[in-house]
C-alpha cells in the first residue's frame, strides 16, 4: 500500500533542500526589501553630508548583507544537492506520510488558533477569548479531561484578570464582560 | 569613619529594612518569573509606596524588587522557555534543555547559586570599587560605545549552533528589525507606514515572548503529547559539590563580566549574560554540550545578568547617572526623599549610603533564602503534564504582552515575531542571535552615527582612546578564533 505524500515538504526537506528553500527566499525577501520596501518606508531627509548617517544607510546595509548571506545558503544547498542527488530525508521525515500530514493540519490549527486569538480579544475581550482559547489549544494537545479543563478554562483568565487589574493596576479589556 | 559606619549600621539595623529587602526580593521574584512582568514595572509600582517610608527602607524595597526580579527571570526561562525578563533570556540556552531532560531543580538551584554568587561580588564592587569604575565608566563616548558592541555582538559565533553562517543571518534580521522606528537622529519614520504605534518600534517584551515560547507550542502541536504524559518531577535534585565547583570560575568570570558592563550606562543584564555565556562556552571542557543542558551554560548566564545588579548602582551612586532603567526609577526615590545622588552624597549623608550598601549586601542572603522558597513553589509548575502547561503559558503570554502598553498592537508583534520564530526554528536559525542583535543594534547604529556625526564623517575617531584601542583587539581576536574554531569543526566533519 503506498504512502500518502505529505502536503507540506518542509515538515521532511533534507539539509540540502532546506538551505535551498531558505536561500531562495532569504535572497528574493531582502533584495525586496532594498529595492522597494526601503525606499518606499523610509523618510531621508535632505541635505545629508555624510552618507551613513543617513536613516537608510543602516537598513540597506543589512538587507543587502542577508542577501548575500542567503546567496551562500543558496550556493550551500545547490552544492549540496549535486553531491548528494538522492539524499537521506531529514529527521523530521520519521514516520509515515499519515504522521506527516496530520502534523501538518495540527501545525496550521496551532497558526490559525493563534491567530483566532488575536482576533477574538478586540470584541470579546481579553476573559472570553482566553476562556475559548484555553480549552482549544488544549485539546490540540491531546488533553481530553473535561473535569481539569473546564474549571481552569473558567477560572485561570478571570484569577490573571484579577491579579493584572487589582495588584498590578493593569486595566485589561473586558470586552463582552463589561 | 569608624562613627560613620556604626550610624549607617545603626540607621540599617532594624526589623522594617530587613522586611523591605525581604518583602521586595519576594516580589521581585514573583514579578520577574511572570512572562511580560518586569522588575521596572515592579519597581515602578512600588515606587509611591516608598513616599511615605524613611528613606533607606524605601530605597531598600526598590532594591530588593529589582534584585528578586532578575533572579525570578531565569525560573520561567528554565521551567518554560519563556524568560520572564530579557536578561534570563540567555539562560533558556542551556537551562530548558535541562528541564526537558528531568533536571530543572539542578538548572533552577544552579541558576540560585551562581545568582547569590554573582550579586554579592557585584555588591563588594559596589562598595570597594565605586568611584573607580564610575570613573572608567565616564570616559565612555560614543566611539568607545561603538567598539565595545562591535565586540559584543561577536558573541552571535558563542550562540549559533551548529551554523555560524545561520547564526549572523539570524543576527542580521534582529538588527534590521531593530531599526523600526523613529529614526534617533532626524527624527524621521523608518518602517513605521504611517502608524503611531509603529513610530515606537517594537518593545522587547512582545519579541521576546513571541520568539521564545510561542515558536516551541506551535512546534509542539505537530509533535502532540501523551496528554498525561508524567513529566520528570523535581524530586531531591539539586546541585552537588563537585558540579558546583567545576563552575566556580565561570561564576567568578560571569560576575565579574556583570561588574564591567553593568557599570557602563546603557548596557543593561542581557550583553552580559550572553557575554558570559560566549566565554564560558570558548573556554569550558565540556563547550560541546552547550545549547544541550550544560549546567555551566546556565551558571555563565545567571552570573552575568546579576552581576549587573550591583554594577548599575555605581553610576547612580557615584555620578547620579542611572545604568539603566530599572535605576533611573530608584534615582526617583532618592529624590523624593530629598536625597541627591552623586558625589554630594558621599559628602553629606555618607550614613544613608553605608546603611544602603549594607543593606545591598543582606540582600544577597536574602536572595538566597528567597530562591530556594520560590524553587519549591514553582518547581511544581515542572509537575503539569505538556498539554495543559502549553495552553496555560499561552493564555499568560496574552495577557503580559498586553500588559506591556496595555495595547493589542503588542499582542500582534508577539504573534507575528512566533510565526517568525517558528520559521527560523524550522529552518535553521537559531533565536539567540537574533535576540542579542535586536537589543544591541540600536545602540551600535546610533553610536556609530553619532561618532561620525561629531567627526564630520572620520573613521579616525574609532581609533581615538586605549578604550576603543583595547575592544578592536578583543573583537579582532575574538574573529580570529571564531573563523579558526569554524575552520576546524569543518575540516573534523570532512575527514
């Protein structure tokens, strides 16, 4: 019975692969970042004599050092590749491609979660969406017992919004409590 | 003098300042092992507390708070991975790993001793060496600032795991990220696309937290847990005799390290430790096993951070110039109690100042006697099986970055910085010199501009002093090593 591929081939890129990958974006994003987005975010004023003191001199510096940085990881994956044509995986690639893909969707649920999160604190405030939360991500992690879950879901925002707002006078948003 | 020791012992001598050093370090140690909770807020929050208290007990509980708040950071960093304060970021390097591996109660009792060790040489330099390092610490302009942190950042080689190469294009985004911001000289927007919250740049709390803890709990969602897996409880686990002893010289070093940059305005806890650490790893038999749970990465780290402590009192004391910010809140309360610090001090109220350094020097025991209550008490946080622990950090980092600025925005670079830390984790780049860049690129940018400002655009001035003389040699011998240890490890992996 064949394997099903893995969706995502960064969760089993080889060493080689890997600096491929990085390389490539490394080099497109900074080169980016030089010639458009430096330009385009950052006010110089006019009438500078010396040239690194000005407030791009820094920043195009360093982006076009990663770019170049990223050239040698890009050089370090190719040589790679050609001296090893059909490389060992990398360690993630343990398992079966089953493993893989439900290490993938587990991964992206954890990004969107986190990102759900985020989003939810503005309307619902920072108790509602922590108590959603809580319990979310904790089922992500393979906690099944309602009885643990649910009180600490109910009681550990509230106890942080206690302390946060009564001893360290923090005000948090309350949001759908208010 | 012998009349001025015995008031300054007589006016420290009573059962309210032993209670302010104890009540403070408690705190303290509260405060800074809560991810997005730091000593400055803390100090700041007790500092109208202090209006209506004599003046030494006053200053005593901003101390002991400040204290109990550096050592306080490396329990979460350790038991967590998420440093509760940018100085113990350096101690999650070697002290998670431990954790992972069963032995948090050897990190978190090492972490305590090399503390306590740390913060009392840090004390005595206070006291001994006050008006000399304050001295040395004025000759410091920005040419000197410029070569100290070009050698400061070479400890990026120190951090970089297995690629240096990966290591300096981590470094690199961390400097670059930095810039976001008001520019410190025009005064012009650099990446700030028009938002006020932009123009403020990124706090280093938000980054921290994000790219520390969360790229762990995301990485961990694909790996999932036994969700009642027995996690390795603390037991009896201390730090024995001879473990101790392999690590007394690193502590001696880290410390003295802490004495150094701590005194030097601006510098602050986190150079140190990784300083620290960058040496410890250079020099130790055992440098192999950093970055894997080696108990003398976690002993270099702490030391480093608190031997800072003390330091940063030099120039307030000797100069009423704070070392950081955490002083320049103590540097109010000595004014509100109409007290002037400086040189003036010592002439006029050389009995206060003896009282504080006593005062400075129980705190250390008190550190102790602190430490090892707060290792009971959290140590059971090592008890809580992964898939709760993770979600309950996560719910704590929310909150704490929020904390910060009361402000969302900060909760959103925290997210933002763990998708990034989650990508650098999965390719590669280590976090650590990202960290190091983040915090000293502002400083080696503006004092580099500064330099050449005031020169009309020389390089000369870099060369102008012994001081910069002495941090080009270190930083030309640090390369050396690092591009010969580089060399080495490769021609090793090829035969």
């Amino acid at each position: 019975m064949s394997q099903p591929r893995p969706l995502l081939e960064a969760f089993t890129m080889n060493p080689a692969k890997k600096d491929l990958v990085l390389g490539i974006i490394l080099v497109l994003t900074f080169s980016l970042v030089f010639l458009v987005v430096i330009p385009a975010a950052v006010v110089v004023p006019g009438g500078i004599k010396i040239s690194a003191t000005a407030p791009d001199y820094w920043p195009k510096l360093i982006s076009a050092a990663i770019a170049l940085l990223g050239l040698a990881v890009l050089a370090q994956g190719i040589i790679g590749i050609k001296q090893n044509p059909t490389p060992p995986p990398g360690k993630e690639a343990a398992g079966n491609g089953e493993n893989k893909n439900s290490g993938f969707f587990k991964t992206a649920t954890a990004i969107i979660g986190l990102l759900a999160y985020y989003w939810l604190v503005i309307p619902l405030g920072i108790v509602a969406a922590s108590m959603l939360a809580l319990p979310g991500f904790a089922v992500i992690y393979g906690e099944r017992r309602v009885k643990v879950l649910v009180p600490l879901a109910l009681l550990l925002p509230m106890a942080l919004y206690f302390f946060f707002t009564r001893v360290a006078n923090i005000p948090m948003p309350l949001g759908i409590f208010e | 003098m012998y009349e001025n020791l015995a008031t300054g012992f007589a006016l420290f001598a009573s059962l309210n300042n032993v209670f302010a050093i104890m009540g403070g370090m408690l705190c303290g140690v509260i405060v800074g092992a809560i991810p997005g909770m730091t000593g400055t807020m803390a100090v700041a929050l007790a500092l109208p507390f202090t209006f209506y208290m004599n003046p030494i007990t006053g200053i005593l509980l901003l101390v002991g708070i400040y204290k109990g708040a550096i050592y306080g950071g490396s329990i979460s960093a350790i038991l967590i991975k998420t440093p509760g304060t940018p100085a113990a970021s350096c101690t999650v390097l070697d002290g998670y790993p431990l954790a992972q591996k069963g032995q948090a109660g050897k990190a978190l009792h090492m972490a305590l001793y090399a503390s306590c060790v740390a913060d009392f040489i840090s004390n005595l330099s206070l006291i001994f060496f006050a008006g000399f390092i304050a001295s040395f610490a004025l000759r410091f302009g920005p040419p000197e600032f410029f070569t100290l942190i070009c050698f400061s950042l070479t400890i990026i080689a120190g951090v970089s795991g297995a690629s240096l190469l990966r290591g300096v294009i981590s470094g690199c985004i961390g400097l670059l990220l930095a810039t976001i911001g008001l520019d410190l000289i025009y005064g012009t927007g650099r990446f700030s696309f028009g938002s006020a919250d932009l123009m403020a740049g990124l706090n280093f709390i938000p980054v921290l937290i994000g790219l520390f803890a969360l790229p762990e709990m995301i990485n961990a969602a694909a790996k999932g847990f036994e969700a009642r897996a027995e996690v390795s409880s603390l037991g009896d686990q201390g730090v024995s005799w001879p473990e101790f002893r392999r690590c007394i010289k690193t502590i001696i070093r880290g410390s003295f390290i802490g004495v150094v940059l701590g005194a030097i305005p601006g510098i602050g806890g986190a150079p140190a430790a990784f300083m620290s650490y960058s040496e410890a790893k250079r020099t130790s038999k055992f440098s192999d096993n950093f970055g894997k749970g080696e108990i003398e990465g976690v002993a270099a780290s702490e030391s480093g951070n608190n031997g800072c402590c003390g330091a940063t009192m030099i120039p307030l004391l000797a100069l009423g110039v704070p070392g950081d910010v955490i002083t320049a809140v103590i540097l109010g309360a000595f004014m509100i109690h109409g007290l002037t610090p400086g040189p003036l001090l010592f002439q006029q109220n050389i009995t206060i100042i003896y009282a504080i350094f006593m005062g400075t020097m129980l705190s250390s025991f008190m550190m102790f006697i602190m430490g090892k209550l707060s290792i009971k008490v959290f140590a059971k946080i090592a008890d809580i099986p992964k898939g709760l622990l993770f979600p309950i950090v996560l719910v704590l980092c929310f909150y704490g970055a929020f904390a910060v600025n009361n402000s969302m925005f900060d909760v959103l670079i925290m997210v933002i910085l763990g998708f990034l830390g989650f990508f650098m984790l999965r390719f590669g780049l280590p976090a650590a010199p990202f960290l190091i860049a983040f915090i000293l690129g502002p400083m080696f940018e503006d004092n580099l501009r500064r330099s050449l400002l005031i020169s009309k655009g020389s390089t000369n001035i870099f060369f102008r002093s012994p001081i910069c003389w002495f941090f080009i040699a270190l930083t030309a011998i640090s390369m050396i090593l690092i591009f010969r240890r580089n060399a080495g490890k490769k021609s090793k992996a090829a035969q």
